[in-house]
C-alpha cells in the first residue's frame, strides 16, 4: 500500500487508507471541474486576441506601439494580479477568492466589448489580466490541495488542460466569425464577448463548491475543514489525511513560516527560486507568443491573411490533444523526466524552424507548411511534455503556510517574462527575422535544460505533507542528488 510519507525528512510514517470509489469521488470531480472555468477564461482571453487584434487595430487606429500595448496590458495586469491573487488566498481563502476573480473576468469582458478607444481597451484588458493572473496562481493550489496525492497531477493538470481547451475555443471562435461577419466593423467586440459566459458559470458555480480543506486547518477551522475532506474522501481516508495536515500545520505555526519572513529559511528561498526558474523558463520557450501571434508568424511564414487565420487552428487543436495526453503522463512518469523531455524537444523544434526559414526561402510554395508543421510540433511538445508539468509542480512544491504567496511570486515572474515577450515579439520578428527569433528560443532552451536537471526536485508520488517537510528541512534536495547518483 502506497504510504503518505517518504521517509527522508521525517521519522514519522502516515500510511493512509487507500482511495476508493463513491459519490464523494463524483463530487471531487465537480469540484474540479467548476474550479477550471479559472483555467478555460484564462484561455480564452489570452487566446482570443490572437484573432480580434487585426480589425481591432483598424477600428480603433492602433499603431504597432499601441497594438503591443493592448496586447501586453493583460500580461502585465496578470503579473499583478498572481501575485495579489496569491497572498489574498492566504488570508481570505481560496475560494472566495476565486469568486472575486469571477467577477473581474466578467466586468473586464464587458469592457472590452464596449470600449471606444484606447485608453478604455486598455483598462478592460488589465482588469482581465488581474483574473487572468489571480487565477493561475490559486486555481492550480486549490485544486492540489483538494486532491488525493494519488492522482493530485492529474487533477492538478486539468486547469492547464482547460486553458488550452480555452484557447482553441479562442482560436474557433475567431476562425468562425472571422470569416462569417470579417466584414463587419465591430467583429472583433463578438469575439470577446463570448468570455461573459464562461465568467458567468465560474461565479455562480464557486458559490456551492467548498473551501480548501488544508487552508481551513491553516486558519484552525479544523472541524469546518474534516466536514469538507468528507464530502471527497471516504470517510476513513477523511479522518487520517486530516490528522497529517494538522500535525504539519502546527508544526509550521511554532516556526513562524509566512510571507516573506519564510525566506529566512534557506531550503524555502532555494524551493521559491526554483519556483520562480520554472515558470520562467517555461515562458521562454516562446509559446505565448505562438498563442498570441500565431496568425502574424503564419503571414511571415507565407500564407494569405484569411488561411494564417484557419491554419492558426492547428496549434490550438494539437495544444488540446497534448493536453490529453500530458494530464495522463502525470501518473506515469517523474516529473523531471517529463520536464527534461519536453525542453529536449521544443528546443530542437525551435532549431528546426530556424533552419526551415533559412532553406526555404520568401516564396517557396513548401515554406508556409513546412514551418507550419513544426510550430504544430513544437506546441504539440510544449503542450504534452511542459506546460501541464510546469503548473503541476508550481502548486505542490511549496509549504502549505506561503503557499499562496510563493506561487503568486513564481507566477508574477512567469507572467512579468510572458508580457515582455508579448511586448517585444513583434519588434524582435521585425528585426532578425523568423530565423533569429527561433535560433535565440533554442539558446534559451539549452539553458533551460540545465538548470532542470541540476536544481528541480521530484515530487511525484507523494503527499504535499510528506514534500513540505523535505522542502522545510532541505531533504528534498538530498533525496534528489541520491536519485541522480543511482539513476532513479
């Protein structure tokens, strides 16, 4: 039977009853999938400018200054509101958090759709991003710490697989009435009207789900957090799991771990920096900027404007099924091995479009398709390999004490990288060209690749108790080295 703790910080084993079937499975499962309307509007307004951005610019009279700056403010928005989001699920919950950001996607939606120039586009689109960020930091550690750690990856991952599903949405939704109403003036404003609805379901499904069990023991409302933990557990596994959180919580209390007193503690500092080079590399791998931009690459590659906007798709149908596929590899494989495989290939995906640009000339007939078959690789990669393990091990490295607050600071670094990318993608295509673009992700990648391999730790199979002790006492890192040195 499979055990809560590996025995490398601690001398206290917590064996826990296994997991079994039962309406509380099922209502896990809701729980989740209510959650991950956070991960699907994440999506799909970071996705959905990638298409209105072209009449949006011709309407409003934006210029490639302006045009980056509309498409940055959500960026930079996002970066403030990871790390809002974070330190307000701290201290006001997260649930009620999520319910907030709820709200924010629905009035920075609205907008949007209704302003008339650029200044007002530009709010709407930081209100957007202070959702867009506040979600990515605490739906992910909702979602951790309400799974069973059997299958916390997979449950984890569904919010990154939403996101996905979120922006191939994005990506249809613009296709469709791109090219049914591409002649109206206002085409754009139908596009990102369609975010009210997702916002809506969000907001009125978070008012019947419950709040983190382990955030409730954090706050000492221990009986308000067993009632919870039986509502998804049986209720032997309810009562064992709650006894080990509670063990841990009150250890943390009497070592005063919280906010950015925590990192006084070294392993904390070196976990929260290693937090932070994950998000930060993944962001470099410069898939963002497929997402945001997909259609202008696709014209720079050689298609019409009209086919860049079907063939922009792809990538967003390949993201899905690497999706899929990436939320089952969570239970299968270590997470580092996942993480060093998926860099290994988007960095030679990178390489390859580099050369691809080179060998087939402007106007080669075979150019547009070459060079669209290996962005569709490299989403493809990127989606099955990073991005879910990426988000996966954001929300189960840190202590349950400055778990908001350390996600939220991971999470503002990974979106301050994305929005310069957003910010600078255009001028940088610009400048060197498809090619230089792509041979300076693939340098990137190499580095990215190192630092995986010497400073990531493993955390699959494990409970997000038996991870905090190790990560609180530095075991985790010996545990790791002795992994490398056996080949485990």
């Amino acid at each position: 039977m499979a055990t809560a703790n590996v025995q490398s910080g601690t001398s206290r084993p917590t064996p826990l009853p296994p997991l079994t079937d039962g309406p509380h499975r099922k209502r896990l499962g809701l729980v989740a999938l209510v959650a991950t309307f956070g991960g699907l509007l994440f999506g799909y307004d970071t996705g959905v400018i990638n298409g209105a951005l072209r009449p949006m610019t011709a309407e409003l009279a934006l210029t490639p200054i302006t045009e980056g700056v509309v498409t940055s403010s959500l960026l930079f928005g996002a970066a403030a509101g990871a790390v809002g989001g974070g330190r307000l699920s701290d201290t006001w919950g997260r649930r009620k958090t999520i319910i907030l950001l709820a709200v924010l996607f629905l009035a920075g939606a609205l907008a949007c759709v209704f302003a008339p120039g650029f200044e007002v586009m530009v709010l709407g689109r930081i209100i957007l991003g202070l959702a867009v960020g506040g979600a990515s930091s605490v739906v992910p550690v909702y979602l951790a710490e309400l799974a069973p750690y059997e299958i916390r990856g997979s449950l984890a991952g569904r919010n990154e697989l939403m996101i996905v599903v979120g922006q191939l949405a994005a990506f249809v939704v613009n296709a469709v009435i791109g090219n049914v109403w591409g002649e109206h003036p206002g085409v754009w404003r139908i596009m990102l009207a369609v975010a009210a609805l997702p916002a809506i379901a969000l907001f009125l499904g978070m008012l019947r789900m419950p709040e983190s069990p382990r955030w409730l023991i954090s706050r000492r409302r221990t009986q308000e957090a067993l009632e919870v933990l039986s509502t998804i557990r049986s209720p032997e596994r309810a009562a064992a799991e709650m006894a080990d959180v509670k063990h841990l919580a009150d250890e943390e209390e009497q070592m005063n771990l919280s906010g950015w007193g925590a990192l006084k503690n070294k392993w904390i500092l070196r976990i929260l920096l290693v937090g932070i080079g994950l998000g930060v590399a993944q962001q470099l791998t410069g898939i963002n900027s497929i997402m945001y931009y997909g259609q202008s690459v696709l014209i720079e590659a050689g298609f019409d404007s009209g086919a860049a906007l079907i063939a922009n798709v792809a990538p967003g149908v390949i993201a899905v099924v690497g999706g899929v596929i990436g939320l089952s590899l969570m239970q299968r494989i270590n997470r580092r091995t996942t993480l060093i495989t998926g860099f290994i290939l988007t960095t030679a995906c990178h390489f390859l479009i580099g050369i691809a640009s080179i060998a087939l000339p402007v106007g080669d007939p075979a150019r547009p398709f070459v060079i669209l078959a290996l962005v569709v690789a490299f989403v493809g990669s990127m989606q099955t390999f990073l991005n879910i393990a990426v988000w996966v091990m954001l929300s189960e490295i840190f202590p349950l004490h400055i778990r908001g607050f350390a996600i939220g600071v991971s999470i503002f670094c990974l979106w301050i990288a994305n929005a310069f990318l957003g910010l600078f993608f255009p001028s940088l295509v610009a400048a060197v060209g498809i090619t230089g673009t792509f041979f300076l992700f693939g340098a990137v990648g190499i580095l990215a690749l190192v630092f995986i391999y010497t400073q990531v730790p493993e955390t699959r199979g494990r409970t997000l108790e038996a991870l905090e002790e190790d990560v609180t006492t530095g075991a985790i890192y010996i545990v790791h080295k002795k992994q490398a040195t056996t080949g485990h």
